[in-house]
C-alpha cells in the first residue's frame, strides 16, 4: 500500500459507519465497471425472483431490516 492510499486510508476510516459504507459501495461498483453490465443485472433479476417466489410460496419470510443491520454491524466488527 502507497503511503498516499494509506493515508487517505487513514482519513476514510475516521468517517461514520455509514459514509465508509458509502465509499465502499461505490468502490466496489467502480471495480464491477469492468463486467458486462448486462450480464450483472441478468443475475440480478433471477436472484430476486428466486427470492420473491420462495417468499410467495411460504418457505421464506425474510429477515427485518434491523435485524440484517445488526447482524452485518457485528459481523464488520469481527474483523
């Protein structure tokens, strides 16, 4: 790591929890740039109808969102 990665590093990590959120989701889509777009949004769109079916059909009833953000807090916490 650069020193000049390191420091921005350095300043990032001083955020809130949901700025650096933010930075590291828009990091990460700039890196997906690369893939075919269509082929992303492809996978996508099955995903979500695979979930929304198991949910229609009962074998799912989601997880509330709180519960998801805690979850994902302590999990980041870990590591």
């Amino acid at each position: 790591m650069t020193t000049e990665v390191k420091q921005l590093l350095d300043e990032a990590m001083k955020l809130s929890p949901d700025n650096r959120a933010e930075i590291a989701a828009e990091l990460l889509a700039s890196l997906d740039e690369s893939a075919d777009s269509g082929d992303v949004e492809a996978a996508w769109a099955v995903e979500i109808e695979r979930r929304a079916r198991r949910v229609l059909a009962g074998e799912s009833s989601g997880t509330p969102r709180d519960e998801v953000r805690t979850r994902l807090g302590r999990d980041l916490l870990k590591r």
